[in-house]
C-alpha cells in the first residue's frame, strides 16, 4: 500500500508537467525542421538542443548560423536572450538540491514551461521530474523535426510564413497561466492584470526597441503582479 502511495505522489509531478511538454512538442519540432533546412546536422541539433535549451536562444541562432557568424557572436546573443532567467531562477533555489553539481544541472533545466507548472510548495524531487520531463520532450522532439525535415518539400516552408507563431502561442498561454496561478482574484482580474502587464511590456518595447525590452519588461511585469498580490 504504502509503495502504491509513493508512485501515486511521484506521478503527480509528472502529470501536471505533461501539457506543457506536449505544448512545446510542436515547437521544438519546428526548430528540428528549420535547423535541417540550414543544413544542420542530427548531432547538431542534439547539441545545441541539450546545452541551449531555449526556444528563443535556439531559433535566435539559426539566422545567426546561416549568415556565417562567429561563435562568440552566437554565444554573446543566445546568453543574452536567456539572461532573462536569471530573476526567474532566483525565486526557485529554495526547490533545487544541496548537491553542487545536481543543482547546476537542475537549474540548466529551468524553463518558461517549467516556471509555469511549478508551485512553490514543490519539493526538491517534484522540481526535478518536472523540469526534466519537459526537457526530454523538448530535445526528442527537435530530433524528431530533424528527422521529419528530410521528408517536407522545400517549398512547403516559404520564408513569407511566420514559423515561430507556434512558440509565441505558447509563451501567451503559459504566462496567463502564471498570472492567474500567482496573483489572487483567479479569472474575475485576468483581463485588467493581464492588459496592465501587456502595457507594461507594450512601453518597453517602444521605448526600448525589440532587442532590448526583454529584461526590464520581466522585471517590472514582476514587480507590478508581486504589488497586486499584496493588495488582494
């Protein structure tokens, strides 16, 4: 009885990480496609897939790589467009183990689909099935979209096609889905906290440009949900 109840309490982490692994599934198969498109090979794919594991860093490189740039310069933009974790991690160390080298690589595994699907009563192990369920999804189904690649007609992916639409529909639903998991007034405030955060970013990116909006827009999207919670 008491191993049944242990499976059933580790399976639980794994089934709430479930559709956020499977949302990014298309996604990640996009990348796969694109990056055999550039002539990317399947180990390359797998590489930048484990070490980079960013959507947007990802498909960052890709323009990068066909214009034959450096790998410095490569480097420099995908670390800048991930710094955008670096708040982000630091509201989850408390979740991740004591172990030096189990923490890296736990904290290497932190997403914005993981972000979402975490709570902060988690515990250790919960994090970690979490985030590495949606890892595994993540770098079999780049393989996959390598794999699939081969088989697409070249002219089934003009370059007049907004490929990255995908990605960008799942970062809007899991950031509504972590506004309304963090904020209390549930769905009767969505709208208006989720309009203020969209004015917020809105400023920045006109203000700032869209290189450079990025880091302050999570702040301050931060901040104003961390005020509002006090105020509830």
């Amino acid at each position: 009885m008491a191993q049944e109840s242990g499976k059933a309490t580790s399976s639980r982490p794994f089934i709430r990480a479930l559709p956020s692994a499977m949302a990014i599934v298309p996604v990640s198969m996009l990348f796969g496609v694109l990056a055999h498109r550039a002539d990317w090979s399947m180990l390359e794919v797998l590489v930048v897939s484990v070490l980079g594991f960013t959507g947007s860093g990802q498909f960052a490189v890709l323009p990068l790589a066909e214009a034959n740039a450096g790998f410095l310069t490569m480097l420099i933009i995908c670390a800048s467009i991930n710094s955008r974790y670096l708040p982000i991690a630091l509201t989850t160390t408390t979740r991740l183990p004591r172990r030096w080298w189990v923490r890296i690589c736990a904290a290497h595994l932190l997403g914005d689909e993981a972000y979402a699907t975490e709570k902060d009563g988690d515990t250790t192990k919960d994090t970690l099935i979490i985030r590495l369920t949606i890892f595994l999804f993540w770098v079999s189904a780049a393989v996959l979209g390598a794999l699939m690649g081969k088989l697409i007609p070249g002219e089934w992916l003009s370059t007049d096609i907004h490929l990255g639409f995908p990605a960008s529909v799942v970062l809007i639903y899991l950031s509504v889905s972590q506004i309304k998991r963090r904020v209390a007034g549930g769905y009767r405030l969505l709208p208006l906290m989720v309009a203020a955060c969209l004015l917020v970013v809105g400023a920045f990116h006109q203000w700032l440009g869209a290189t450079f909006f990025w880091m302050p827009s999570v702040i301050m999207t931060a901040i104003l949900l961390e005020q509002w919670k006090k105020h509830e």
